[in-house]
C-alpha cells in the first residue's frame, strides 16, 4: 500500500439509539427470597414522568449498573453517596431526554418503516457480524424489547433527519475557512518506505576485519544490482534483529530520526526505487533500497474536505440536539420523583 496517500484518522459519527420506556418484564429476574409483592413494587416504583408517560426506577438502576460497570475509574475506585446521587440524577436526565425525543419522533408519520428496519439490520450485522452479537453487546434485552429498541431508533433516526440534525449541511466556504485556518495541522512530515541489508561490526574490531565485512556487502550489493532479490539475501545474511528472518529486511515505514543519523543522510536523499551504496553506521555495514516515499509538506485541501465536512457536520449536529432537546424539554411537562418519599 503506498504511503503517498494522506490517511486521516476518522472520526465516529455521532449515533442514536432510544431506550425504552415502561416496565420491561421480559427482562426481570426474580430470587428465591423475593415475593411477588416485593417484585411487583421493585419494578413499578416511578421515578419522573414525561408528558404521563412514566419512567422507572428499574430502567434507572439498570442503567446505573452498566455505567458502574463500563466506567472504570469508579470500578476501582467505588462511589460515595454523594457521587451516586450526582449519577442517578444524570442518567435519570438523559432518560427523560430520551424519552423528550421518543414522543416527540413518534409524532412523525415514517413512510416504509419496515423496510427501514430491515435496512437497519443489515447495517448491524455488517458493523457486529450478527445480530446475535449486538444483542450481547446491549445485554440483558430480551426479543421483544430489542425489536422495539430497532423500531424506536429508526424512527429517532428519519425524525433527526426531518430535524436537519443528521448530516447537516456544511457551506464550502466554512470548510474552506476551517481549512485555511488549521493549516498546520494537516502538515506532513517526510517519510520513507524502506528494505536494508545491516551487516554488523564491534566498535573494537580491527581493520582487516572491518573491511572483510565491507567486501562481503559490496558482493551483496552488486547482486542486487545485477537482479537478486534483495529480499532474498537480507533474509539470509542481514543481521538487523531477531525478527529479520521474517520480515527479510523490511523496515516497514521510517520518519528521521528512528534510525542512524548515517542512515537518515543516505535513504532520505533517494528517490523511490533507488539503492544505496554500502555505507557504514556505527552498527555496521548498509544497504539500503527505498521501495516508497512521501514528501513533507501539506495535506491537498481535496485529500482532506471530506474529513473536514464530517468534523464539522458533527459539531453541529451536537450543537443542533443539543437545542432541539432543550426546546422539546421547555414544551413538556417533566415530574421527577426520584427524591421524594
């Protein structure tokens, strides 16, 4: 693969998933010690309602859990009361968020839902392998909830796109601009893709020694140049490491200053395809062929505008949920409970 080609790192795309409101008996697990009163209490205590659709104290402890159990400073750590109020009071908010948005969604006709659904499938098993595995990465949803939590997200998903929150539009110029102002943070550096032959040598050894090294890579060197498989022979004489044998004298990519500065003189002054004349570091004698190379310089405005467009279509599609949230929560009449008794 060239390393001519200007690889930015992607971004991840802002998603939504909507949980699911109401008692989620599907997924309650019952001990031997719990009755059926005891059960029925757990799993209908109410902890805020939304427009009187209720949200309860079994999807907030669920969450609380998963959080407790993904976040790992507060594994290792552990909470005090005061941190686990802080915590159910955040969760308990992005429930009703959620559920702001869910009713607000649901409001919207969707035009061949199922067949958005099955699309939606298909995108998840291509991203997890199967279904299977995301339903184990979601854990603990039972059939029924699962096939709500897909209708509900493709529903969230066409009504954000109504929104213009998806994917919203970029003007060229902002991207442009956004461009010309970070125009040092899509500099390159110079880089070399590069094989070489290393024949070592002690610091102490005399000179007729040295210089039967030296011989034995000028051999070496002019097979290469006659047609040998510089491959070939650096896996068979190179004594660059251990791993020699398996990568035949593959140095893989190389930015200055990660070998020899003798080494950085010699490969960064050739041009791709070249080979070098035996030269000496203090680690021995090299031949050095550059396969690759990449100039230093700055990253072509077309190589990175589609990076620059999803940078910044994410950035706004935050700004704009974020806004749209809070005009849906100033519309709805919101009741929390949790605290009280």
């Amino acid at each position: 693969m060239s390393i001519i080609k200007n690889k930015s790192n992607g971004l991840l795309i802002l998603g939504f998933s909507v949980l699911i409101s109401g008692v989620l008996n599907a997924s309650v697990k019952v001990d031997n010690n719990t009755t059926v009163t005891e059960q029925k209490t757990v799993f209908t205590e109410i902890v805020a309602t939304v427009n009187g659709e209720n949200i309860y104290k079994s999807q907030l402890d669920k969450l609380i859990k998963k959080e407790l159990r993904n976040d790992s400073i507060l594994k290792s750590s552990g909470t005090n009361s005061a941190q686990e109020s802080v915590l159910r009071h955040t969760i308990l908010n992005k429930l009703i968020e959620k559920e702001i948005l869910k009713q607000a969604s649901l409001k919207e006709p969707i035009l061949d839902i199922d067949k958005k659904i099955k699309e939606d499938i298909a995108t998840i098993k291509e991203k997890y392998g199967s279904i299977e595995k995301y339903k184990s990465y979601l854990q603990d949803m039972s059939d029924e909830e699962f096939n709500t939590l897909l209708k509900n997200k493709v529903q969230m998903k066409e009504y954000l796109k109504k929104q213009g929150v998806v994917n919203p539009d970029i003007p060229e110029e902002e991207i442009k601009k956004f461009y010309g102002d970070g125009t040092g943070s899509f500099k390159v550096e110079e880089l070399i893709k590069a094989k070489q032959i290393l024949l070592l040598f002690k610091a102490d050894i005399n000179e007729d020694e040295k210089n039967k090294i030296k011989e034995k890579a000028e051999k070496l060197r002019e097979q290469i140049a006659n047609g040998a498989d510089f491959s070939k022979l650096a896996k068979e004489h190179s004594q660059s490491g251990e791993a020699n044998a398996t990568v035949a004298g593959d140095l893989g990519i190389v930015k200055k200053g990660y070998m020899p500065k003798e080494f950085d003189e010699v490969a960064f002054a050739m041009k791709k395809g070249e080979l070098s004349k035996v030269f000496a570091s203090k680690f021995g004698y090299h031949i050095v062929k550059v396969t690759d190379r990449r100039e230093a310089g700055v990253t072509p405005y077309e190589d990175v505008k589609d990076f620059i467009r999803k940078f910044l279509q994410e950035k706004e599609t935050v700004k704009m949920l974020d806004a749209l949230k809070k005009r849906l929560k100033s519309e709805a009449k919101v009741e929390i409970m949790l605290d009280k008794k």
